[in-house]
C-alpha cells in the first residue's frame, strides 16, 4: 500500500501560509464585475485603523467569510471589500500620547504638520488588524482595499455634505450636545457610554422669593446650580400647583427664578421639584427651548467654572466645584440632606471621561427625513435577522435627534464651509473656492472642525464601489447582499447607512442585515482586560490553528444567543481538524496515488448506499443552514457528518472491501470513498478554508487545485433512499447492543463472542443474512444465528433493537466467580473510603470549622462513592442475574 502524501500531522502554521500566499499570488478573490453570475457583494465593517483582532471580530470575519466562500460555490460574481476606518478620535488620541512622551503636544506641531505625523504613523504601524484579518483566513478582495480618508472616499464626503447641505439637511446652529472635556470634541449620543455608578441625591431649599415658604428640590449634579434658569412642578402636582407662576431664590447665586409647570416633571421621583438648567442638561435643554429660558453656560471646554458663575467659584473643575458648593450650601442652611443614589453616568467611548452637556456652535444633519425613508424600508426591503432587533431599530428611529456631525479635532474630513471675513457669506462648495461668491472678498475661513469619523462610514457601501463615479462596480454589486455586524453599532452605523443609501442611491444598502451576538467567556461573562477572562483570537489561532477557532465561533453561533467561548472547546475542535486529516490520510493511502475509475453507482453494500445518501442530506442541511444564517447548524451537520458517520461507522463498514481481493467489490468501494471525501471537503471549505485546501490539493484525481474555485456538489437524487435509512438504523442498533453489552460485563474487546438475534420481521432477516459478515467484523464476533424462532441461553447478555432481541452467550465469555470477587473487593475498599468521610461529615467540629472548600469536596467524594456503588450494584445484579 502506497504511503500517503499527507505528512502524519497536521501543522496549521506551514499550511496556513501557503494557501494564503497561494490566494494572493493568484488573486482568487478578486472580482471581475464584467464576469458572468449574479453578484454577491459584501463590504466589510470597517475596523478601526489602531484597531487589533478581537474574538468579535474573528466572529464577524468567519462568518462573512463562509457566506462569501459558499456564494461562490453556488456560481455566484463575488465581491468582498476590505478596509478601515480612519477612527478620528481614537487615531488623534494615539499620536498625542505619542507627542506627550516626546514632551510635544498637537499645538506644537500645528494643524498640518500633526496631520503628517497622523499619516505617518499610520503608514508605519497602523492597519496591523488588515493582517490579521488576513491570517483569519479572509477571502476579501485586497486588489479594492479602502480607507476612510482616502482619497475617493473624501470624494464621496465632499459630494455627500455639500449635497446635504443644498437639500437643507445640514445646519449650523447652537444646541446642547455632548462634551468630551478630555478629548475637547463633540460626540454623538451613540458615541456615549452609559453604565450605573453610585452617587448622591442633594436635597437643597430654594425659598421664595415672597417669603411665603420654600421648595425642596433634588439633584445629582449641585454643581451646575449656578447656571439654573428655573423650577419646573407638574401641573397636576396638588402641592405645588399653586406656585406655578412664583419666582424662588437661587441659593449661593440670588438670582429669581421663575416656576413653571410642564407634565415632564414625575411626580414620583425625587420631591417632585426639579431645577433646570438647560445649558447642562439634554432634558432641561428642550423644557428651556419650550418655556423660552434663558441658557446659562457656567462650564468652559475644559470643564472648569467660567465667568457666568459667582467669582468665588470661577476656575475650579467641576469636580472641585461640587465639592466647595456642598459646603458653601450647608453653611448657608441651604442644604437639607444628602441621600445615596445610583444613577447613570455617560462617559465618553474613546477615553472613558465623564461626558458634559455643552451647549456650542456644531453642525448638524437633520435626521427625521432621512429616518422616516429608512425605518420603512424595513423588513420590506431591507430584513434584519434576528428579527427582535427591528423593534430597537424602530425605536431608535422613532426617537432620533439631530446628529451632531461637527468634531472639535483635527484628524478627519475637514468640513468643507468657508466663511467670508467681509460679509459673512457661509460657503459650501464642491471645489475649494478662491473668493467670496457673495461679495468677491478673498478673505475666507475654513471650518476647523472635522466630521464625526461615523459620516465617512455611513457612506461605506455605495464609496467602497467608487461612488461619486458611475463604476462598474456599482452597477454590479450594490446594493451589497448582507451586512453582518454587532448589535452595538446598529445606530453608529446600520442605521445611518440605511439613510444615506436610500438618500443618494435610492436603494437599500444591503438587503440583509444579520446582527450576531457576544462572545462572552465560558461562564457567560463579558471578555474585558480588567477582568483578565479575554480569549485572544490571535493566540488562539497560533496554538490550535484557524480552522479550529473558526469551527468553534460556527459552531457557537446560534442565532440570537451570546457565545459562550473557551480554550477547552477551541482545543477540543482541533481533535476535529486531526480527526478530518486522519481519515483523509487513510483514504489516500488507499488510493494508492490514483483516482479510483468505477463509479458509485456499481458500489454495492449496506454502508456505500447509506453513506451516498447521507452525503445528499448533508448538502441540504449546509445549504440551509447557510442561507438561513444558523451557522451552529452547519456546523454541527459536519461534525455529526464526519465525526460519527464518516471516520467512526463508514470508513470502519468498508475495511473488509478495501482490503478484499475481489475488485468488483473493492474499486466501486473506492469510488464511493473518494467521491464523499472529496465533496465533503468543498461543504466544510467555507468553515475550514485552510484543512480542506490541503487536502484536497492532494487528492487525485483533482483538475483544479483551488478548492475555494470550486462550485458546490451537484446532488444526486438517485442516491437518496429512506429504505436504506431504516436499513442502516438497525444495522447501528445491533452493533452498539453487542459493544454496550460487552462493555457493561467488562468483556475484553479481543474476545470473539457468539450473537443469536430473535428477529421481528423479514426485512430485519433480510438484513441479518446480508450483513452478517459485516456485523462480525465491527461487533468482534465468531458466529451469529438469527431467525424468528431464535433464543438464548439463560446465562446470556441481552438487548432489544426495534423489536429485535440479542442474546450474547455469557459462558466462556466471562469468569463469573473472579468478577464477583473482584467485585467484592471493590465494594470493600469504597466502604473503606466511607466510613472515613461520613465520620468527618458527622463531626459538628469538622463542618463548622474547615474552611467550605474542604469540606464542599468531602461532599463531593461522598457524593462520588455513592455514584460508583449503585453502578457496581448494578454490574453485580447484572452478573447474578446471568448466572441463574
């Protein structure tokens, strides 16, 4: 027998490298728009340029990679796009803190030379995720990699503000928004992380101003007092209503403040009172635009005191400020009490600083036209899966505020507005202009500010295919087929490109949207650094192989349900890739370096038939499962597949036709063997692109050596049979009685045994008849007899299949005297063990004072010598039974 041409080990490093130079070198995934075949187009979420590989995003990238994989098995014009986002805050705050160190700071360097040390920083050590995602595996299309910031994609942004800004849908104008102090920028609302954290109510006294009593009111922030602007009661609030209209004295400050009613106010919360101060607050901003308040800013960018607030307090960071007012407010009698309070905090995304309302000049997109478009487009042309995300993505429509796309850094897509020094003409054009088009003034001032890095990305799937041009590319593959992402940017991102897709291309971007859930830790716990519980994909890649940290993120996802991820299960998935190459290796040799010429159709034999059958029901599954996005299934369908079926009863079933001399017997048999092993690899590739490319690379017979070119197996409707099914049903079902009973009466494995079967029914004859030879072979048997009429002997092992009973013959077999007495020693030592743990257990001394631990794992042995006796009890009744 010939050796096989697959070493005896699988090494994942070696081959992983090849294949994926092999990929590059011939530019497999490169897509051809001209090409025949309906598109199948996927843009990746782009990850942050400083990013670095996380388990979410191997998770994203190996599933997006099977539907890209499989979508050109099924003949489809496939087109991946990679690239990254230019992360406009995360990216300025990696470069300062490397100017920091240098004892510099971006004001050193000033606005164009920073935005060169940006540059070169990414040129030097940004996009290290791009390779990573590369080592995963990935089929992108690296001949169409794309930046935010490049130079097309700031095409799109000039072309889509200035549009959006024709259409008046962005404006300039002062409102509240969040404020990084550290970052000193803007955020989004969905740029603003939102935890619980403890904190305090302070109940402070306002008095009225006519002397004729007081109201108490409650506030989580007695710092930014200084800039209230009223009281506001609910109307309906019997002890209050009747104040409505008064004014109260702001205590620290005298300043009159109007009370006013709105039914915001809940009458539940707090005392019912609330101060608003409408330039610290999102809420207490609309009740001042509504009641026509006055705004009072009493914070700078920095978040210290400025001059609207009493001298006494100006300069001092809010923090410090908190503290002197709470003194000053209990000197003055002002303040009532303090109680304890847990409330939510934002804190910004990027550095984790706590967010301040800041009222400034920022640009804005007016979004209700835009999101009334894109939340009907859902599910009618765009359908989210799993489908309980659409209700949050309809409530985040329903309730969406103006965007603040305005961000007070430099690094990003600089807003293209020029003001005129002369007549304050705002221009926005298409071409940087020269002079003013109002009055001529070539006196003009660009905007300072960059846009929200989330703009550039909103317009990911139409500037990826070289929008603003008319590309062939375009034309071809938008709108893009799936977009698979998490749920944390369904608002950042999802439902943005939504709106600008429909905005300017008049189509959906993607006409499904899969959301996949957390991976967490093996205890469902969320993977963070503090915690020390992160899982690193790259590690783990490196240690088990990709294939193996790919199958186990499959294999884990289940639609709408978090990963639960540990090394053990990542580990456990490499015996699968070893199992896989085993049987491969064992096929080859087989083979003996050349393709078998019969065909299956001539192959006879229960486990020929049954496994041709079972290969179709497989391209069924994985056809579903894919295309249903219940990725677990597919991966359990393989493993089940290859695992149980293939390598444990197949590959056993046909060692006596391999090893026959008798070719009309043995050359079908190999057919069958190397048309199943050979398909099986192209419905796995997509899951274990790197194991399936290796071995089929040595299969022979093989024209195309590219698996990943390879068009999904044709099916075979003739090969299907239920009969055979059955068939094979009671086929396992006998073998695993005989192995159960051998294994039960501590039978050794190399002592041939004698089965009688009393068969229910012809067909099950039939099968006893044809098989027998085949059922000696795995069950190790010397002689069956089988027939209607059969029966053993009393001292016989016994079990029922379907009706059928089997009688293995226990005498010769086993020494029933020795086992009953090595038994009894058995019993003997455990009631040893016994004793001495529930002495220990009975000890009121023991129990209180050991430490839990101990005395949880006496429990825990007591628990165990228990288990063991009822089983040896069992095994003992089962002897003494036999022997009667």
């Amino acid at each position: 027998m010939a050796e096989s041409n697959l070493p005896k080990g699988y090494e994942p490093e070696d081959v992983e490298k090849k294949w994926l130079d092999h990929w590059d070198a011939n530019k497999t995934f490169t897509a051809d728009p001209e090409a025949d075949g309906e598109s199948f187009s996927i843009v990746i979420p782009p990850p942050n340029v400083t990013g670095v590989l996380h388990m979410g995003h191997a998770l994203n990238l190996t599933l997006q990679d099977i539907l890209c994989r499989y979508q050109r098995q099924q003949g489809k014009n496939v087109l991946w796009v990679p690239g990254m986002d230019h992360a406009g805050i995360a990216t300025q705050n990696v470069v300062e803190r490397q100017l920091k160190e240098e004892g510099l700071s971006r004001d050193d360097l000033g606005r164009e030379k920073f935005i060169e040390r940006v540059w070169d920083w990414k040129e030097e050590k940004g996009g290290r995720i791009l390779e990573q995602i590369r080592k995963m595996g990935a089929s992108v299309d690296w001949s169409r990699e794309c930046f935010t910031f490049d130079e097309q994609r700031a095409k799109a942004v000039r072309k889509v503000f200035v549009k959006l800004y024709e259409d008046g849908l962005i404006y300039k104008g002062n409102y509240i928004i969040n404020w990084c102090n550290r970052c000193h920028t803007a955020l989004a609302d969905d740029e603003v992380e939102h935890s619980p954290k403890p904190g305090h109510f302070y109940n402070v006294r306002y008095k009225l101003s006519d002397g004729s009593g007081e109201l108490i009111v409650a506030t989580t922030r007695p710092e930014t007092m200084l800039g209230d602007s009223a009281i506001c009661v609910n109307p309906e609030d019997d002890r209050f209503k009747h104040l409505i209209g008064k004014t109260a004295i702001l205590p620290l400050v005298g300043r009159e403040l109007p009370i006013i009613g709105d039914t915001y106010v809940d009458i539940e919360f707090g005392t019912g009172a609330l101060k608003v101060t409408p330039a610290h607050d999102m809420n207490d901003w609309e009740l001042g635009r509504k009641h026509n308040l006055e705004v009072i800013a009493i914070f700078d960018d920095e978040g210290n005191v400025n001059e609207n607030a009493p001298e006494k307090y100006q300069g001092l960071y809010k923090d410090e400020a908190r503290k002197v007012i709470v003194a000053d407010l209990e000197a003055e009698g002002s303040l009532i009490s303090i109680e304890d309070h847990e409330h939510s905090v934002g804190e910004c995304y990027r550095c984790k600083s706590v967010i301040e309302p800041h009222v400034s000049e920022q640009w804005f997109v007016s979004m209700k036209p835009l999101a009334e478009k894109a939340r009907a487009a859902v599910p009618t042309d765009t359908q989210i899966y799993p489908p309980n995300w659409e209700k949050v993505y309809y409530d985040w429509l329903d309730n969406i505020r103006d965007w603040c796309i305005s961000r007070q850094i430099w690094w990003g897509h600089r807003i293209p507005a020029w003001t005129c020094e002369d007549c304050g003409e705002l221009i926005v054009p298409m071409e940087d202009p020269d002079k003013c088009t109002k009055c001529g003034s070539s006196k003009l001032i660009q905007e300072d500010d960059v846009l929200d890095t989330w703009f550039s990305s909103a317009l990911w799937p139409f500037s990826t295919m070289g929008w603003p041009d008319e590309t062939a590319d375009l034309a071809k593959y938008y709108p893009t087929s799936v977009l698979i992402t998490g749920f944390d940017i369904l608002f950042f991102w999802v439902a943005r490109m939504m709106m600008m897709g429909i905005h300017f291309q008049d189509q959906v971007p993607f006409k499904h949207v899969y959301i996949h859930a957390l991976v967490r830790d093996e205890n469902g716990k969320k993977m963070s650094k503090s915690t020390g519980n992160v899982i690193d994909p790259l590690e783990m890649s490196d240690k088990y192989g990709t294939d193996a940290l790919r199958f186990t993120l499959t294999a884990f996802a289940a639609m709408g349900r978090d990963i639960k991820l540990s090394e053990t299960r990542i580990e456990g998935y490499r015996h699968f890739v070893n199992k896989i190459w085993n049987s491969a290796r064992f096929a080859l040799m087989n083979f003996d370096g050349k393709a078998p010429e019969a065909s299956i159709d001539d192959a006879k034999g229960l486990a020929n038939k049954w496994i041709l059958h079972r290969l179709e029901e497989v391209k069924d599954s994985m056809r579903e499962g894919i295309e249903g996005y219940r990725f677990n299934e597919v991966a359990q369908t393989m493993y089940r597949f290859i695992w149980n079926e293939f390598c444990d009863w197949y590959l056993e079933m046909i060692k006596p036709d391999l090893y026959s001399d008798d070719e009309s017997r043995k050359a079908p048999t190999l057919k069958v063997l190397w048309t199943v092993l050979s398909e099986t690899m192209v419905l796995l590739h997509p899951v274990m692109p790197f194991v399936t490319q290796e071995i089929w690379s040595v299969l022979p017979g093989i024209e195309n050596e590219d698996i990943a070119t390879v068009l999904y197996p044709e099916t075979r409707d003739h090969c299907r049979s239920d009969e055979i099914v059955k068939q094979m049903d009671l086929f396992q079902g006998i073998v695993s009685g005989v192995r159960n009973i051998r294994t039960e009466l501590l039978i050794a494995p190399s002592k041939k045994l004698e089965m009688i079967i009393r068969t229910s029914s012809d067909e099950a004859l039939t099968l006893m008849n044809e098989s027998a030879e085949l059922v000696k072979f795995l069950a190790r048997l010397d002689k069956i007899e089988a027939g209607p009429d059969a029966r053993g002997p009393e001292a016989s092992g016994a079990a029922v299949v379907q009706g059928n009973e089997i009688f293995i013959p226990l005498a010769g077999a086993v020494d029933f005297e020795s086992e009953l007495a090595r038994l009894d020693k058995e019993f003997a030592k455990l009631d040893k063990d016994l004793i001495v743990i529930e002495k220990k257990l009975s000890n009121e001394s023991f129990v209180n004072n050991a430490p839990a631990a101990v005395v949880a794992q006496e429990r825990e042995r007591l628990a165990e010598i228990d288990d063991k006796r009822a089983k040896l009890t069992e095994l003992k009744d089962r002897l003494v039974s036999v022997m009667k």
